[in-house]
C-alpha cells in the first residue's frame, strides 16, 4: 500500500503498512499466538496486554512510521509534545490492539529496529504508564513496552507507528 499517500497539515506521510484489528478473540489468544510463532513477550508488555480491548469486527488500520525528528524535532521530545504534533499533522493514535497485531504482521522486521506504538498509553502492575513496542534485538523479535508517560524523552530518531485516518 506504498501507493497511498495521506495529505497531512504540513505535510504528507506515506502509508507504511495496513494491518487488520480484530483477528484474535482476546488478549490470551493473541498471547498463544505470539508464542506459537515464535515472539518474544516483556513482562510489563504481557501484563498490558491484558487490558487490550480486542476489536469485535474485522478492521483494516493504515499505519505510518515517523521518526521524532520527522515531526519536526530535531533535539528530541516528550511524549505529549509527540502526540501533540502528530496529531495537528492529522495523524491519529493507535488502538492498544496494534501493538500485538502489528508484531504477528511484522515478521520481516529488520534488526536493531524498535518501533514505539503511539496509542493511550496502559497502566502496568507498578501503576507506570506503558505504551507496545515491536522490537528486533538480541536476536529475537518482541512485543515490548516503554514508557508511556507525558513527560518521557524520545530522541530524534525514536521511530513511533501512528494511524492514519481511514476515507
């Protein structure tokens, strides 16, 4: 779906890659499922996991991979200052459910990326705020969690998966 291009405030951001919500019942098959193929799960990523609300419906999400720096900071940001500015570019945050769909459809994932999944972020066992990551390191592929709160760093080349809305 490279074709797609969705017109944006200041600029333009091609669709990455379109993902389907919706094709597992519940957080613990998509647990199984991970497993079974092979992904690596965090903890605080297994324990978020269990508040995912799982779509009921079949539900297509196109997804567009940015950098912190290509939302226009060069030094870095915040999360809030992030989502802020993804969102006056017309960019929307992911459902939770993302995270897990996108680390079963991303299997070719190159190594040494981490991708940080923009969604509202889920409180862990600790009460930290966690946003998913799909990691590839260490030799092994991952669903991950970072730290989702407001006021957390990200480094100009920190790359964040957003949704992009659907006509």
């Amino acid at each position: 779906s490279g074709e797609l291009i969705v017109k944006m405030a200041e600029r333009s951001f091609a669709v990455w890659k379109t993902i389907t919500l919706g094709l597992h019942q519940s957080p613990s098959v998509y647990r199984a499922s991970l497993k079974e193929q092979g992904y690596r799960i965090g903890d605080f990523a297994d324990q978020i996991l269990n508040k995912v609300r799982v779509s009921e419906t079949l539900t297509r999400v196109d997804l567009v991979k940015v950098t912190v720096a290509e939302l226009g900071f060069k030094n870095g940001a915040t999360t809030k200052q992030i989502y802020v500015r993804a969102k006056e570019l017309g960019l929307e945050l992911c459902p939770a459910e993302v995270g897990p769909a996108l680390r079963l459809a991303y299997s070719a994932q190159p190594y040494r990326e981490w991708l940080r999944i923009a969604m509202e972020p889920i409180s862990d066992s600790d009460g930290d705020l966690e946003v998913f990551g799909v990691d590839h390191g260490g030799g092994e592929r991952w669903l991950y969690s970072y730290y989702g709160i407001p006021d957390n760093f990200w480094h100009a080349g920190d790359l964040w998966v957003f949704a992009a809305p659907r006509k």
